[in-house]
C-alpha cells in the first residue's frame, strides 16, 4: 500500500502540474511505519509477552487498523484536494 500511495502521489501531481507540498508524501511515510514497522515490532514483542493471547489483543489490532484506514483517507483525500486547488489557481 505504501508503494502505491508513493507512486499515486508522484503521477497525481505530475498529472496536475503540481509542485508545492501536500499530505500527499507523507502517506507513504505513515503506512510504511504505521502499518509495517510497527507491527513488526508487536510481533518480536509477542514473542517475549504473548500479547496476542491477552483478552484485548482483538480490540487493540480493529481499533488500531480501522483508525491507520482513516487517517490514511483523510490524508488522501487532503492531498488530492490540496493539489486540485494548487492545479486551479495557475
């Protein structure tokens, strides 16, 4: 996903001419480290306390991934507005 969301941000803005700053890089950024790297280290974490077996472990990973989803589409839809805006005035 975060390739996607780095590939979508480069064409997008080519495509609209756009050159100023947007959330539209930092997706790739939160989704590589938000949806990656941090549960690689939940997972080296479960090996030393078998998080995963605790009662709210279920809770914890919905609660989590519904909310990297929507922060990730409000960064989405941010950045394309941002640069609709930014094609517009030229």
């Amino acid at each position: 996903m975060g390739l996607v969301l780095g590939f979508f941000y480069r064409e997008f803005a080519k495509a609209h001419d756009f050159s100023g700053s947007s959330q539209l890089p930092a997706t790739h950024t939160h989704v590589l480290a938000l949806g990656t790297l941090f549960f690689l280290i939940v997972i080296v974490l479960d090996k030393q306390f078998a998080l995963t077996s605790g009662r709210w472990f279920n809770a914890f990973f919905w609660t989590y991934n519904a909310g990297l989803v929507m922060t990730v589409a409000m960064m989405v839809a941010h950045g394309i507005l941002t640069v609709l805006a930014g094609a517009s005035r030229r």
